[in-house]
C-alpha cells in the first residue's frame, strides 16, 4: 500500500532507447521506507510506508544519447562539494551515456538571462578532470529568483533536453517553478535537482553533500577556541557556525570533540539571564573550571534581538548577528559583577564552506552526479537525487519543498549533544 504522500516522478516520455551505460539495471517497482518524524515522516500515519524510486540507470532511456545537450547550474550559496557534483554529472553523461555537450550555466539562474550577458562554459572531461581539488563552484554563483519563462527561453535558444540544478531550498523551489514553464509549453526537457546546503535543512534530505567537510572545517575552530580558552584564566571561546534555522553543524561539531559546554541552536530559545539563564550558567562554569566553550548557529537567539523586516536575495529575513551580540552581553554581565572575562570570539563561516569535500563528501557527490544523469537520461523530471538509509532514491521536488528540514529537539539525537556538553541543567528552554 502506498503513503498519503504522493512520491510519483514525472516523465517528459516513455523510454524507448537501449540504455548504452553499463548495468545492472534498477527496477521502477518503488522501495518502502519507514521515517520517523525526524527524517521526513511528520505527514506519515503511525507505521505507514513511504515509497520512492531507487536511482540508477534503467535498462531503456528517453533521450538519444547523440543528440543531447545537457546544462549544469549552480546557485545560492558555496557549499564543499559541488565542483565534485559538476565532474561527476560531466563524466557520466560523456563517458556512460556518450553526450557531446554539456554547457555550465556561469553565475547561477543569472546566466540564463540575457542581460547580464554572462557566458556559457563548454565543460568537457578535460575540463572538469581536477576541479575537484579545490573548493567553490568553477561555474560561479547567484542568489535570488529570475523569471522562470525568461529561463526556459534560454533553454529552448540553447536547444538543452536535461537540466540539472544544484542549489539549496530557494534554488529547489525554482527548479520547480521551471519544471512547471517546460510542462506548461510541452517540451521535453528534463530538469533534475541536486539538493545543495550546508546547513544540512532540505526536506527529505537526512545529509546534504558537504555537511561532513563542514562539520571537519567546524571541528578545527571549536579545537582553536578550547585552546583560547583554556589559556586564559576565566577565558570564553565563542564559536559561531552556519545554520540559519537549523542547528545541525552546531549539533553535530559538539558531539565530534567533546569539548563544548553550550551548544546554542535556533531550535531552541534560551534565555540570557534568571533561572536557568545561559549567563549565569556561564558564571557557575568559570567559578568551577575557569574555561568555557560556547558554540552558537547563526539562527540562534534571534529572539532576543531586535527584529529585521529586511530580505535578502533569497527572500529568506536578514538576521541579526548572534555573535558580537553574545560576546557583548557576556563582557557586560561579567564587568557588572567585577569578575574579569577573556573572550575569544571565531566566526569561521566561510571558511567551512569555501574548502573542497573530504573523501567522504566526495564519494557521496560522486553517486550523486552519477544518479542525477541516469535519471535526466531516463526522462525522469520534476525530482531530486537523495539518499536513504545507504540507498539512493528519487524524490519528487514538491516533496522536497514542502518544508525546511529542522532538529527535533525531543530525539535521541538532541539529548546527546545535551549529554555532552551537561547544558540540560543550565539553560531553561524558553518556547514562550
């Protein structure tokens, strides 16, 4: 029996061509799934199966290898991983499938407008051989939506039958909008998603590419810190890390080291000061160890600032900044009770982002790649690549932007990073 989740893939065509990539061939009969609510289960009945595709080549494809062009796009913000994605998606269809062309689409939805006039890029395998040696996107990138006709415009001019799209949730949302204008107008033109975000928050996603080199890079600021503290008497390390609504860098670099006493997410409100206040359980630490390490998600504590009614590019709200706020409320609640402080503040953001996967990160993507272009080549549309309990899988976009992936403060998984630090019995949570 299948879920009250619609996981069905669209299709631009029946597959009628002999698949020339190399087997074994997967099956279409979709796989269950069963999620809690941590993992995308929240729209499931208790004990109900979710059923996905798996990825993989099938053994008959809708395009015809010889005359296909395929486009790569890039969007939103860095993440460790996506030149990984870019050479594998290259590969694949020139070596697996026989493609000729596949165009790179420079400085994300941008380049398919006209008037910013930026150029197309030839990524041939020559081209793309290294680009996985080093960070970033070699296609460059953009933040903010473009007028979906204006962009299948471009791809009818550019003759493009397969388009696959690496951004985060915002980049999602208009992958879907330019599915929606290709099905509106009738053409075949497959557009395939490869969900991209360090912050680790698409739904239906469990581990974004990226996240684990992320987590690494986090790992030597929060080392770095310690150190700082530790050489100070009563001295403070102050760690701020990406992740705007969602905690899981924060979370998961805690439980990495060891060596953190207040993780600090936008999951969960705390207070600064009274009963169960991070401050004073700030002062209880030094009194007791003379050190502390604090690591806050950027997302975190936006309550207890001013609100922005600014967007930025993306449309998501511009927030405050979590860091210099906490380091001062620190310096002033220790000045007023003449208990000298030394704070140590790091906001190692770009950094994490901007450094080339580890080898983890980069098999990861490797499949991703892979899997993206059997499903392009087998008309497969409207979805993304994910990955399941060690299996790959097709996820409709619809799906993916119902939601943004957050912590579940009441799992195993919190408690856990509660556990390590000992916070539970310092910081109050404050939902109200």
């Amino acid at each position: 029996m299948h879920s009250s989740l619609d996981t069905s893939i669209a299709v631009v065509g029946q597959p009628k061509v002999e698949n020339p990539a190399a087997g074994p061939y997967v099956s279409d009969t979709p796989m269950p799934f069963y999620l809690d609510p941590e993992y995308g289960g929240e729209d499931l009945k208790e004990g109900e199966a979710i059923h996905f595709e798996l990825a993989g080549p099938r053994s008959r494809i809708y395009f015809d290898p010889g005359k296909v062009k395929c486009a790569i796009v890039t969007c939103g913000g860095l993440c460790p991983g996506i030149n990984d994605v870019i050479r594998a998606i290259v590969m694949q269809a020139h070596y697996g499938y026989g493609v000729s062309t596949v165009l790179g689409i420079r400085y994300g939805l941008e380049g398919f407008i006209p008037r910013y006039k930026h150029k197309v890029a030839e990524l041939t395998p020559a081209f793309v051989s290294e680009i996985h040696t080093f960070g970033g996107t070699i296609l460059g990138t953009s933040r903010g939506p473009q007028p979906p006709e204006e962009i299948v415009d471009a791809l009818e001019r550019l003759n493009i039958s397969c388009l696959f799209v690496i951004g985060g949730d915002g980049t999602m949302k208009a992958a879907a909008a330019i599915s929606a204008e290709v099905t509106k107008r009738n053409l075949r033109i497959a557009v395939i998603g490869i969900p991209k975000t360090i912050d680790n928050d698409i739904n239906f996603v469990p581990q974004s590419f990226g996240f684990e080199t992320a987590v690494d890079t986090a790992t030597t600021a929060l080392n770095c810190a310690h150190t700082e503290a530790l050489g100070a008497h009563n001295g403070v390390g102050l760690v701020k890390l990406m992740g705007r609504e969602s905690g899981f860098i924060a979370a998961q670099a805690t439980l990495s080291l060891g060596i953190v006493n207040f993780t600090l997410v936008p999951e969960e409100p705390f207070r600064l000061e009274g009963e169960g206040g991070l401050l004073p359980a700030l002062e209880d630490r030094l009194k007791k160890r003379r050190h502390a390490v604090i690591v806050v998600a950027e997302g975190a504590g936006q309550h207890l600032m001013q609100k922005s009614d600014k967007m930025d590019a993306s449309g998501n709200p511009v927030l405050k900044d979590i860091g210099p706020f906490l380091q001062n409320a620190i310096k002033n609640y220790f000045a007023e009770r003449a208990m000298p402080v030394t704070i140590k503040y790091i906001d190692p953001s770009y950094i994490i982002r901007s450094v080339p996967a580890n080898a983890n990160d980069r098999v990861y993507c490797g499949f991703l790649g892979r899997h993206a272009v059997h499903a392009a080549m087998s008309g497969r549309t409207n979805m993304v690549v994910a990955k399941f309990l060690d299996r790959f899988v097709h996820v409709p976009l619809p799906l993916v932007t119902l939601r943004r992936r957050r912590m579940n403060i009441h799992s195993a998984y919190w408690r856990s990073v509660l556990e390590a630090t000992g916070q539970q019995l310092a910081i109050a949570r404050d939902n109200g």
